[in-house]
C-alpha cells in the first residue's frame, strides 16, 4: 500500500520539471467529471483554439497542465495547490463552479499567482472577494441580467414572474434583474426558488407563474434543468399566452438543441450567442465547427477569450506571475463577443449583452440577436485592491 | 396569492403524475427487495439507462420505438447483471449486496457518459401525445395525463398479477417465507431472475417515460435515486401498497409543499421520511409484519 | 415474588390469554405445562413485557410492573432464557456472561474502563460458569461449542444478571434425554432462593425439577398444583395425550 | 468485539511509519493526499464504531463532519471564539447532533435505519445550503488555522499541519479503541450481536446506541474542523450523502468491524482515485470496478482479506512461540 503512495508521488514529482525561461506554463483547472463535465470540455476546447489562433506569433511557447477538479471545492483546492507548489505553474486558467472559485480563492491570492477565471460568475468573485491576481473574462452573474430588467421594461412588459433553482448563482441573477426591472417601472408580481437539482417537476411552479396575473415570466436555469425547464414551460402550452424571457443560460446552444421546438420563441439575454454578426466571431464560428462539429456555446467562447487576454497579457511583455497578474488587468480587445476589457476597479470583464431569440433554423435551432444592450462595468461591490501599476 | 379550483386541481393532477412516476420507478425495487432482501442502489442507473437507450431509439425510429424497445433492452441489462453479479451475491448479506450495487452505479455513470457523452440528450413527446386536453375547466398536458394512465394501468395489472395468478402467489410466498416457497417446490432461483428483469424492465421504462418531460443527463439516476428510496421507505418496503401510498406521499407533499410552503420544500420530505420512521420504524405498509 | 392478576389477551378474535393469575412464592419452582398452541410463549411475553395484556396486572416483589418496558422489569429481578439459542454468536462464553454481568452492576453503559475486566463482574461471570458447568468452554466462541452447551449458555446468561426471577422458555428444547438429565441436576443445583419459572413441553423435567405445576390450555389456567398431584390428573392426561396424538 | 491482534499492530506500525515518512519527506501534492487521507481516515474511523460494531450503517457521518466544518467556522469567524474553544465547540455540537440521531434513529434497523440517517443528513444539508448565513452553495471562507505558536509549532505550514491531523488521528484511535473496549462499547457491540437478548439482560438499548452514535459524531465533527482548517474554505457539498457514501464505501473497502482496515481503505481510496483521474476523466468506472471486484471476493475489504491469507499464520508462529490465545482470536468477529 504505501509503495503505492510513493510511487504515485515519485510520478508526480517527476512531472514537475521546471519551465524554461521563455515558456509560459499554464494550469487548466476544469471540472472533466461530474455534472459539469460538459462545461469544461467546452472552455477547454475553446482554450486550446484561442491558442492555436493566437500564441503561434507570440513568441513564447505555452506548456498546458490540465487538472480535474471533479466540481468539488476541496479538490479544486488541492489541485490548485499542487498546479502552484509542485507545477509552479505561471497562470491558472479555468473554473467552473462558483464553488470551486471560492474554495481556490485565498491561496491563489495569497500565492500571487494569476487566475483566468473562465466561467464561474459569482458576483462577490469580483466584489468584495476581488484579488489583483484573478481576472474574469467570463461573466457575472449580475452583469448578465441587469440590462435586460432595463431592457424587458422598455418593452412595454408590465408585470413579471421570476423563478430560478434555489442557490447562490440563481439568487443573484434574478435579484440583478429584479432591480433594474423594478428600477425601469416593472412590478414583480411573484418570486420562486426551486430546490436546486432536486426538482423534478416544475408543475406546480408553472401554475403559480400562470396564475399570477404577470406578463411574463423571467428564470433562470442552466443545464439538465433548464432542458427540463423549457419543455415543461411549453407542454403546458404557456408559450402562447405567458411568454418566457429568461437569462440566456436558459437556452444555451450547448443544449437547446434538446429542448426542440419548445425553445422557440424563448427570449433571452447573455453576453455572447453564436450568431454575432462581426468577422471576428464568424471566424470563431467557423474554427469551433471545424473542430467540433457543432456551433460554440458562451463556455466555448469563455475559454477562446481567457487565451486571447492570457496571449495578449504576454505579448505586452509580462513574462512572471505579478507581471502577467498586472496586464492581464489591462487587456482589451475586440473578440467574438464584441469589444471586451477589463475593468481594472474590480478585473470583471465588460462586455456587451446581447438579447436573442431562439428560432429554428436550417440545422435544428438558431439565435436570432434582437438587440445589443451596452457594456457596463459592475458596480464595485465592496471590492478594495491595489490599482493596476504601470 | 388566492387561487381559484382550478388551480388546486391542476397541482393535484401535477401531484398525480409525479406520483405515478415515482411508483413506475420504486415497484420494481420494493418488489426485487421484498423478494430478494437486497436494495439495488443501482436502480436509479437502470433508469437513466433507459432513458439514454430510449432517446437513442427515438432518434432513429421514434417514440414509440423507444417506449417499448428501452425496457426490453435494460431488461437485458438486468439478464447480465443477475447472472454476472447478483446470482453470485445472493448469499453474500445485504450489506455486500449494497455495495456492489454501489459500485454499480459508479460503473454505469462513467459507461453513460462514455457511450453517450456529457451533453443531455431529450426526447420529443409524440404526435398523439402532444398538445393538451381540457378537463374540469382546465387544460392539461395529454402527456402527462398518459404518464398517470400509464402509472395507474401498471398498477392494476401488477394488482392482478401479484393477487390473482399463480406466479404471483408464488411471489407473495417468496415475499412472506422464501425457504417455505422453496419447499413448496416454487423454483426460487428462476422466480428471482424474474421478478429482478421484470423490475429491471420497470425502471427502464420509467426511464423512457421520463425521458420527454425531463433531460438525459449522466446524474440523472443519481438523482431520481434518493427520491426513490424515500418512498420504499416511507410506504414499507417490499410491498405495492407500500410503493403506490409512498408514491402518493411524496408526489403531494413535494407538489403541495412547493405550492404552500415553498422555503420549506426541500426539506418537508425528509423530515416527513424521519417522522414516519420514528413512528413507524418499518415504514406505512411493509411486506411482513 | 412473581404474582400476576387476570391475565387477558387477544390477538384479534383469538383469546390466547384467559384471566390467568399466578403466585409465585420465593425459591419457588414452577413448571407452566400445556400443548402446542396453549399460549405458554404468550403468557411468558406479558410477564417479560415483550408483550403488553390487554387487561390485568404483572406484579414483581411486590411492585406493579405492568407497565415497564423488558429492560425495567430485567433490571428490577427479572430474568429469561430463550427457547432458540439467543446468544452472542461472535464472542467467547465469558464474554457472553460478562456482558449480561456488566449490565447488572452497572458497568455496562460507562464510558471508563472495560466491563469484562471489572472484578466484578469477573466474579459473577467465574459463578455463573461454574453453576452452569461452562467452566471447561470459558474461552471458546459460541461457533465453536456445541448445541448442548449452548443451551447451558443460554441459561447461564441470564443467570448472569442476578435475578430474583429467572424464567426459562423451553431450556432443554432439542437436548438429546442424557444431556436433558443432567440439566435438570444442573437446575436442581441452583441456588434455592431463586424463583424458576419454566416453561416446558416435556413432563420429565416438570416432575424432576418442579416444586409446583401449571397447565394452560387454550389460555386458561386448568391445572394448578405439585407435581404428584398432576401426575394422577386425569384431566391433564386428556389434555396432553391428547393434543400429542393431535401432533 | 474489538481486538487488537499481531496483524492489526503491526498494520498499524506500518501506516504510522508510512504516514510519517510521507509527512517528512514528500513534496506539495504528497502532503495535500496526506492530509487528505488523515481527515478522510477519521471519518471513516469514526463511521466504523458505529457501522462495524453496532451495525448502525450511517449515511449521515459525511453531515456530522459539515456541521463540525460550519460550527468550527461560523464560531471562530462571525462570533470570533478563540479557534481551540471553537474546535471544542464544534466537536461538542456536532455529538449533541448525532446523539439526537443516534436516539430518534434506534429503533430503526437496516435499510431503514440508512434511510433515516439519510434523511437527517439530507436535512442537515438542505438547511445549510439555504440558510444565509452559512453562506448557501458559494460556502464561507476566511477560516484560520489553530495558533500553535505558543508551541512553536506554525500550522500553516502544510507539513507541520499533516503531522498536526496524525497526531490527532492517533489521539481518535486511541479513543476509538477506548471507547470499544469500554463497558459501553462492550454493551453497543453486544446489541450488534443481539439487540433482544441484551435488552432483556436489561440494557437500555436506545441509550447505549444514541450516547456511543454521539461519540461517533463527536469523532466525525472533529475530522469536520480538520477540513476547515485544511482547505480553509467549506461549502455545503461537505454535507452531501455522497460523502457519507464514499466513507461508507471506504470502510466497507478496508475492511467494517476491523477498525485498522478502514485506515488502510482511506489510504487505499484517495491514492488510487488521484491515480485514476490524473489518467481518465472516468475514474468512477473504475472506482466502481474495484469495489465490485472487492465485494465479490467474499472478503471483508482488503484488511479483512489481509487478516485471512496472512493473520492467522503470523499468529500461528508467534503463537507456537510464546502460546497465547492469539490463534483463536485471528479469524475474529470481523
């Protein structure tokens, strides 16, 4: 038994040999098991395309050290420790869970070692959790929904039902979208949380929302439970008389393909639909299908950006942790997602959010872009950090 | 919020049919446990195997094809598992009997998402069965109300089966005494290896059943597992009364719950479940007294 | 010692207990006799409190304890020995003696100290072993024994709580005639002042050990009296020869 | 009935050398699976009281730990209790926890006594992940470390802490053999045996199992404290019945009833579950391999299997040397 453990280290020590000068040796922390395997084979590949695009005429040669943190915080911590302290990895790149996010937090900060975060979207994250070494290039969750308050408001939509799983991430979206709905003149009329993965029917939830008197109705759900979601919604036949807004999660390319027909018609709002019209996403498009066979989802592009801002950080000549930490502040660009920066107040990304509508297309389901709603920078939140040296 | 009676007969028909999913899933199991004395954990991965092969077959020939051919074919599953696994474990003690069925679940999660990937996969309800129907001044989802005729037809034939023939009443004396039934000259062995494909069927279509109204995700059996075993536990395993009155419980209280007493939804069914046991520590209506 | 007052219990239409009162005296030695089906093991239930009557009482030195649960009876005197083996299979015979002996001088819920090495309890388990001749198979596992001594097992752990009362259902149930003599001796030996109660299906031993005999049919009292007495009863003749030839 | 043989001492030697030898001597990575396996090990030690000689199979230990983790937070954060009372205070609550369980859930037995541990832990569960102020699934951070500087001890060394949590495993053995051997611990595993016979011995059955299931949680809490400290981060997946699963499924791996076993199974399962996934995504399938491999053996776990090929001839020699009653005891109540 114990020549079993020490064999597993001699493994592991023996894989820590130290990056030549000019190599930038990244650790890729995603979940490649548990419910959100999918998510990180998707930023992965978008990760390993945004290289492959990039980092040819960059000078330096990236060394990818990819670690599964199985969704689970004490995992995702002890694989960080090791990406750090054995790997001595120069940037960490990842994270799917908010969870996962929150476990790794402290030691990246403490270490001073870089994070791109490529999904988790955890408001506090760039709030009054913020750290000079972790950048978002992804979303947060308040970012996402806010403009679309304003927006469902301007629409002439009067009254809202909001519904979203019990938890932090959903708690968050719909609060953001409560205020700037409220703030434009809407009236939330009722307000549900199911109970997070383990609802199987959302019946009685349905009722509720259409017993409610509201125009519409606003959720927020992800993954199995957003397929199971928006065809409950529609066997109900609600689409006809209540129509479903929700944040673009909800029908991600990734799966709405298995939702079918009751997608359509479903408006949502997300910082990124594959169906941006500019050259730089077609192009995107274009390299994900090629290599995937399917269209990008936000996770694709999510993991394509975090190499472009980590190329980008590096071309400015950053070359170590508190360098790269520091450009990486400073990066913007004009990616598939429109223009992005990053807003050196509190390293969230700011990036347009586009409206869409899920409608059939020639292969199955589209996005049909209804509006681009403004980059805005979040509030501060409680976010205190040393500003970006020059 | 008041609500009219419409309202309150569409949340008892959305309580129905959560019921009659949750019965579809659970007889299979409170039967192979009765007979069998061994809680087969790996249910709930049958389940979502029946779902999978169920949308697989979807895609190619429809429906229909998955409805019936899905419970077929993890009915098959359950052919190889009792005579890989099972059969070996019937005189191993519960305990190993659990675990290897633990194991189990672990194998087939990584098997789902090896043969069928991470990305959830959904099946459409059929032609026939879409759309709604009005009834008592409300409409009504004619797929779910297929799902309670379906859960109430599998009642009543199980019913049938388990009262009035003569391989149920040798289960019922499997159930009651199994070394009396092998002394009555019933062919213990062969009885098990049926009741445990028949309830192996079940799950799978259950699976299938499920499949429209919800995804096909690789967790989905993990999840369906907990609710499952709470209403054996509650009804009392072992027996159909138990597994329909379990069903109804849970399908109720989990409905109603979300509807009256929404903060408290996640948890009414556990402290439900613990109340029960400490009244009655065996469950509602357990095979034997 | 042991009294109880108008028995009755039903099991819905069947009355399996019919007003039974018994007296048990001090040092007395009573044998419960009756056919299959006599509602012995029920009797002994409701004076345990395995089972509770639905009308009458249960008194022990004097106390009511009708309503205590099994362990409080135990506690205040009141021992029983089973009629299948009810031992603890893993363990030696002096663990399985120790155990009952913990319970009773109250070692058997501390968290200090182990209850088996007390000399306490080591005292009553070196007794009881030697009263019931289990001295030879002191360190063997109840596996490695034989069916015989573990009856004597049987009745040597509940001897092992002290009791005033020691009831005993059926002790030598599937003892060979040889062994089941040398039981009774084993029984005769026993201290005096303890009270027996016994519940056997063979008059042998109810002639060989008895001070006093109780027969039970359909669970009425019919017979209550010595041995000698019963010996000549023709009514308890009927009864049992019957219901033998009936089986 | 717990027995300390020549095997399970000298097991016993052999993971302490080894655990030493690991804390001493191995790099970053090697610690964090240590220190892992130390926590996991007291869980498992303490679920193995209950399971392996009360059969009291828990699927709430892995909710006792998280509410050790949450107490153990909650009071040396937002109340700002000094972090060696907090711990007591942890450990404390979570054995009041797990005696109201261990009483509520004693009459229950089997599957049903699972279901019910279950349906505690699940509650336990849903409370934290919803109540606000244990931060729901996002879970709380900022937790410290103990201050041993006063002993010139500086626990946020990842060495010195793994040697921190080997020592107080081996307190919790120590313990843990204590508590079996004591008259309570005698009497759990006598209701194990025969639950009938020892109430009718007069044994008050459901305090005997409430006050050693509250010890066992005592045990668990403190193992929760452990993991706060070590990943100073906790959220509500620490509550989750998986973990109890996987901790059964350890125990049952090392060896139920065998107390040495589970250590070894611990080992066993965190060493072999990074080996897999750093090689495949799909460990699961192989976890589940092995632990169907291991049941089907017909052993009990892979200390049980050890104790069956080599204990009883390690004995035998030992025994024609010194002649003890070692012989009899090898093949035990494992």
């Amino acid at each position: 038994m114990k020549r079993s453990i020490l064999a597993a280290l001699g493994l592991a020590t023996g894989l820590a040999l130290p990056a030549a000068a000019e190599d930038i040796k990244v650790g890729l922390l995603l979940p490649f098991s548990g419910v959100y395997a999918s998510l990180g084979g998707e930023i992965e590949t978008g990760f390993n395309l945004g290289l492959a695009d990039f980092a040819t005429d960059a000078g330096v040669t990236f060394e990818i050290v990819r670690e599964d943190t199985e969704v689970s915080p004490p995992v995702g911590l002890a694989k960080t420790r090791k990406l750090i302290l054995q790997d001595e990895v120069d940037v960490l790149v990842g994270i799917v869970s908010s969870g996962v996010l929150g476990a790794v937090r402290d030691f990246v900060d403490g270490a001073g070692v870089p994070l791109i975060v490529a999904n988790a979207g955890n408001d506090e994250a760039t709030g009054v959790a913020c750290s000079p070494y972790i950048t978002r290039m992804s979303f947060s969750n308040g970012q996402v929904n806010r403009p679309m308050g304003t927006w469902m408001a301007e629409q002439g939509i009067g009254k809202v039902f909001t519904l979203a799983p019990d938890y932090a991430a959903g708690r968050q979206m719909i609060e953001a979208f409560a205020e700037t709905y409220t703030a434009a003149g809407g009236e939330i009329v009722g307000q549900e949380y199911t109970p997070f993965q383990k609802t199987q029917d959302f019946g009685p939830y349905l009722a509720q929302a259409s017993a409610s008197g509201a125009d519409a109705v606003f959720v927020f759900y992800a993954g199995g439970e957003a397929i199971a979601f928006v065809k409950q919604y529609d066997s109900f036949g609600l689409n006809e008389t209540l129509p479903l807004y929700g944040s673009g999660f909800l029908t991600s390319p990734l799966y709405v393909n298995a939702q079918g027909e009751a997608a359509e018609g479903v408006i949502t709002a997300l910082h990124y639909a594959p169906t941006i019209e500019s050259d730089a996403n077609q192009a995107f498009v274009a390299a994900y299908v090629a290599e995937t066979g399917r269209v990008p989802s936000e996770f694709a592009v999510q993991g394509y950006d975090a190499a472009r801002a980590l190329v980008e950080a590096v071309q400015s000549g950053a070359t170590d942790r508190d360098s790269l930490a520091n450009a990486l502040r400073q990066v913007n660009f004009d990616g598939p997602r429109g223009a992005l920066r990053i807003d050196p107040a509190t390293n969230n990304v700011i990036q347009p959010i586009y409206v869409y509508e899920t409608v059939a297309g020639e292969n199955g389901l589209t996005q049909r872009v209804i509006a681009q709603l403004p980059a805005e920078a979040d509030p501060v939140n409680g976010c205190v950090m040393a500003p970006v040296s020059n | 919020m008041a609500h009219d009676l419409g309202f309150w007969v569409l949340q008892a028909l959305n309580a129905l049919q959560l019921s009659m999913l949750l019965f579809l899933l659970s007889i299979g199991l409170t039967v192979i446990f009765g007979l069998m004395h061994f809680v087969n954990l790996a249910h709930g991965s049958l389940y979502a195997m029946g779902a999978y092969v169920a949308a697989s077959l979807a895609a190619v020939g429809g429906y229909w094809m998955g409805f019936f051919l899905a419970p077929v074919a993890v009915a098959g599953v359950g052919v190889l598992l009792y005579s890989g696994l099972i059969r070996r474990m019937r005189r191993a003690g519960p305990m190993a009997q659990v675990l290897v069925t633990f194991g189990l679940i672990f194998a087939l999660l990584d098997l789902t998402r090896i043969i069928w990937g991470d990305l959830a996969l959904a099946i459409d309800v059929p032609a026939s069965l879409s759309g709604r129907l009005t009834l008592l001044g409300i409409e009504y989802p004619v797929y779910r109300l297929f799902i309670i005729a379906l859960g109430v037809a599998i009642f009543a034939t199980l019913a049938f089966v388990l009262g009035r023939t003569q391989i149920g009443a040798m289960i019922r004396a499997g159930v009651d005494n199994d070394c009396m039934a092998a002394c009555l000259g019933i062919n213990v062995e062969r009885l098990f290896f049926i009741v445990f494909c028949v309830g192996c069927g079940l799950a799978g279509l259950s699976g299938a059943v499920a499949a429209p109204l919800l995804s096909v995700t690789p967790d989905m059996g993990l999840q369906i597992l907990i609710p499952t075993l709470i209403v054996i536990v509650i009804g009392g395993l072992g027996s159909l009364r138990g597994a329909i009155a379990g069903s109804l419980i849970y399908g109720f209280v989990q409905t109603f719950g979300a509807v009256l007493a929404p903060q408290l939804a996640s948890v009414l069914i556990y402290a439900l479940l613990a109340a029960v046991l400490v009244i009655k520590p065996v469950g509602l209506f357990p095979a034997k007294g | 010692m042991l009294k109880t007052r108008e028995l009755d219990k039903k099991f819905g239409a069947v009355h399996v207990t019919r007003q039974v009162s018994l007296k048990l005296e001090r040092g007395e030695r009573r044998v419960i006799l009756g056919p299959n089906g006599a509602g012995k093991t029920t009797l002994f239930n409701q004076l345990v409190g395995e089972l509770t009557p639905d009308s009458g009482s249960v008194h022990l030195a004097g106390e009511d304890v009708t309503s205590l649960t099994v362990a409080q009876r135990a506690r205040r005197g009141l021992s029983r020995s089973y009629q299948k083996n009810t031992l603890f299979d893993g363990l030696t015979v002096e663990e399985n003696l120790g155990l009952a002996a913990a319970v009773h001088t109250g070692h058997a819920t501390r968290l200090w100290g182990d209850s088996l090495a007390r000399p306490e309890v080591r005292e009553i388990v070196q007794e009881v072993a030697e009263q019931v001749n289990l001295m030879p198979f002191i360190h063997a596992k109840v596996s490695e024994i034989s069916y015989g001594v573990r009856r004597q097992l049987e009745v040597g752990v509940a001897l092992a709580t002290r009791p005033l009362v020691l009831l005993m259902d059926e002790p030598t149930s599937g003892v060979g005639p040889e062994m089941s003599k040398a039981f009774h001796d084993l029984l005769n030996n026993l201290p005096r002042d303890l009270t027996m109660l016994i519940i056997e299906h063979d008059m042998d031993l109810a002639f060989d050990v008895a001070d006093t005999i109780t027969v039970l049919n359909y669970g009425e009292v019919v017979f209550d009296g010595a041995p000698n007495e019963a010996r000549g009863s023709s009514l308890l003749r009927e009864i049992y020869l019957g219901s033998w030839e009936d089986a | 009935m717990f027995r300390h043989t020549t095997l399970r001492y000298a097991t016993l030697a052999l993971l302490l050398a080894g655990a030493l030898f690991q804390a001493l001597t191995a790099g970053y990575f090697g610690l964090e699976i240590l220190t892992e396996i130390l926590i996991l090990a007291m869980l498992v030690l303490a679920l193995d009281i209950v399971a392996g000689f009360g059969g009291m199979v828990s699927l709430c230990h892995g909710a006792l730990m998280g509410v050790g983790a949450y107490a153990f937070t909650i009071l040396s954060t937002s109340a700002g209790i000094a972090p060696p009372i907090a711990m007591g205070g942890a450990v404390a609550l979570s054995g009041a926890i797990a005696w109201i369980i261990g009483a509520i859930c004693s009459r229950s037995h089997g599957i049903y006594f699972i279901m019910a541990t279950l349906a505690f832990g699940q509650m336990a569960y849903s409370y934290v992940f919803e109540a606000p102020i244990f931060g729901g699934d996002d879970g709380l951070s900022g937790i410290r470390r103990l201050d041993l500087s006063l002993i010139g001890l500086n626990l946020n060394d990842s060495r010195t802490f793994a040697l921190f949590c080997l020592v107080l495993l081996g307190a919790v053995y120590g313990a843990a053999v204590l508590i079996l051997r004591s008259g309570l611990g005698r009497s759990f595993s006598g209701v194990m045996h025969n639950e009938q016979r020892m109430r009718a011995l007069g044994l008050t059955v459901w305090r005997v199992k409430a006050d050693v299931f509250g010890l066992s949680g005592m045990i668990a809490g403190l193992a929760g404290t452990l993991a706060a400290q070590h990943i100073m981060y906790i959220s509500p997946g620490l509550l989750t019945w998986t973990v109890s699963g996987e901790a059964l499924v350890v125990v049952i791996l090392g060896g139920l009833g065998t107390l040495v076993g589970p250590l070894v199974g611990a080992a066993a399962f965190v060493v072999l579950k990074h080996e897999i996934s750093g090689i495949t995504p799909y460990w699961h399938l192989a976890v589940g391999l092995i632990l169907i491999g291991v049941v089907m053996s017909r052993s009990n776990g892979i200390f049980g299997w050890i104790e069956k090929r080599w204990g009883a001839r390690l004995d035998r020699r030992l025994a024609d040397a010194t002649r003890s009653q070692d012989q009899k005891e090898v093949t035990t109540d494992a």
